[in-house]
C-alpha cells in the first residue's frame, strides 16, 4: 500500500515489533502471526471472535489491496508474497535505522534552535542526498510533531528549490513553513520571516493550499474551481482564475525586478510592470511589495492589480485554477 503512495525506507519498512514512545516501549507481539494461524488457535480453544464487517468491503485502498490484489499476485506470481514482503521491510527498516544514526549525529552538527524552529546551516547540502533527506526529517518532526500528508511530491518540491540559489519559501502540510534564508534552512510553524530586500525571495505556490508570501503579511490560496466562472461578473481584483493545463508547474511568486513585463488580459503586446503600475495606479510605496504569480518564467498574475493573457479560460478548459489573494 505505501509503495503504491510513493513512501520512502521509513514508509516501506512497515510497522516495527518494536518503538520506542517517548522512553515507552511498544511491542507488538503478533505482527509476524498470520491470520491463518490465529484462526487455528481461536478453533482450537473454542475461542469465539468478531468480525468486522467492513473488511469485507473493497472500497477502501487496504481493503482492495488485501482482498484483491495479494490473493491475485499469491495466485499468478509469488504464493508467498507476504512472507516476502516481510522480510524485504525487515530488510529496509535495517538501512533505515542504520541512516537514522548517521543522520542523528549529522542532525546535531547542523543544526541550531530557532525562533519557534529549527535553523539549519546550508553547508548541511554538502552531504549525501539520502543523509540530507533524514537530515529534513528530523527537522520537519521536531517542528510539525510528525511527518503526515508530506509526500514524495513535497519531497520532489523542496529538492527542486534546494538547487535555487535565492530566497524562497515554501509551505508544507500542518502549517510548516520551510525558509530559504541567506546560509540557513529554517523551518517554522507560526510563519514567516520579515525581508527588508524582497528582490531575491522565491516561493513555490501550493496547489491546491493556502502559501504564506514572505516579507508581507499575504498569502496566496489556491483550488479548483468546481464551474467555469461568469467572467462578465464582477469580482474582486484578488481573484483570478486560470486554464489548469496551460499552465506550466510548479508556480512561483516572487517580487517586483528590474524589467519584469507582463501581457496584460485582451492585449497583443507586453508592457513594462512600472507602466503598467502607473496606469493601474498602484500605490508607489507598495509597488516592490505585490507578490507575482509565475510560470515557466512567464508573469501570469501581478496580485490584486493584473492578470495575463496567458492560460486565460475558454470553452475548452477541462481544469480551471482559481487563485485568490488574501490577507492573513
């Protein structure tokens, strides 16, 4: 089930005989019993049980897999693919825990306490890609609490951003927010770090997920929107919606620099963003400090004053992205 969610050694390895729980050990004295030979035992004393109904029930992904996909591959492939699947957990729980060591003391080396988080000096990149990922780990635990809903996509996104020599930001399940400042990594849950200089900020927008914008108190919510909107109405200038699949990802947000351009919606050619500032009498003094939405280098969204005309929504979108910029 979780190599079909995409997990890593931890997710893989399954669930240990044993763990410790905050100096309490926990010890599961029957994950290695199959349920043939609990069934036997049960007859065998006259044992009455119960069943529990939904297990019958193949709408769920455990159910499916149990009732459906291992008596099909015991059948056509492997008779003992639970046994195999046992020991090749036991296998990856070994090189887990061996990583985990290393990744301890690296951790301690690395690492400092921030402001409600962790700091993490970046010369931590210099080593191994799969320590640098524990390394992660135990940053994200110690702040969130646990590792749940960060997927190997989340993981994909933030090695993608490590490679950026620049601010950015970007935000993961429960609230965490990963910073990208000067030569540190800080991790944090109650938000974001105050730039003075904007200019080198870099933020990957979560879709769908509300992204916290750094340097300002903004943020950025996206979803998907469940009807085509009546463009004819009108809605607030912190609204915007897209063709999804025009759209190349990730989206970034970044500030205002020195010849950005922008295709305004219904023109031809591209105009400067401090023309377009002008004539959309924006503030001068928040002129630096209004996030843009990019993709694939391209302004698509300068929020609150002017979309593009790129991945405008027609007849023919199948998916439509729905943007909406808010104050938190």
């Amino acid at each position: 089930m979780r190599l079909l969610r995409g997990s890593g050694l931890l997710g893989l390895s399954g669930m240990p005989a044993k763990r410790d729980l905050g100096g309490i050990e926990i010890v599961r004295p029957f994950i290695k019993t199959s349920k043939k030979e609990i069934l036997r035992f049960l007859s065998r004393r006259k044992i009455s049980f119960r069943k529990d109904a939904t297990n019958q029930q193949p709408v769920y992904l455990r159910n499916k897999i149990r009732l459906k996909l291992l008596p099909f591959i015991e059948k056509e492939f492997a008779p003992d693919v639970k046994r195999i699947l046992a020991d090749t957990a036991q296998n990856l729980r070994i090189d887990y825990e061996y990583l985990s060591k290393i990744a301890a003391k690296k951790f301690k080396q690395y690492a400092r306490a921030a402001d409600a988080g962790i700091r993490l000096s970046e010369t931590f990149l210099k080593e191994d890609t799969a320590v640098q990922r524990m390394i992660i780990r135990e940053a994200i635990k110690r702040v969130k609490g646990d590792l749940s809903s960060v997927t190997y996509g989340h993981w994909e996104d933030l090695n993608r951003l490590l490679k950026k020599n620049a601010r950015w930001s970007m935000t993961l399940p429960g609230g965490l927010i990963v910073l990208r400042d000067k030569k540190n990594l800080v991790f944090s849950k109650n938000g974001v770090k105050v730039w003075n200089d904007l200019t080198d900020i870099l933020c990957q927008l979560q879709i769908p997920g509300k992204t916290k914008i750094p340097g300002i108190k903004k943020s950025i919510y996206a979803d998907f929107a469940k009807r085509t909107p009546d463009f004819k109405s009108k809605e607030s200038k912190n609204k915007e919606y897209f063709d999804f699949g025009k759209l190349k990802l990730p989206l970034m947000v970044r500030f205002r620099r020195g010849k950005d351009k922008i295709k305004p919606l219904g023109m031809v050619h591209y105009k400067k963003l401090k023309k377009l500032f002008i004539d959309e009498k924006a503030p001068f003094e928040n002129r630096n400090r209004i996030p843009l939405v990019i993709s694939g280098g391209r302004i698509i969204w300068v929020c609150g004053v002017k979309r593009s005309d790129h991945a405008k929504v027609g007849t023919r979108a199948k998916k439509v992205l729905r943007l909406k910029f808010l104050q938190y």
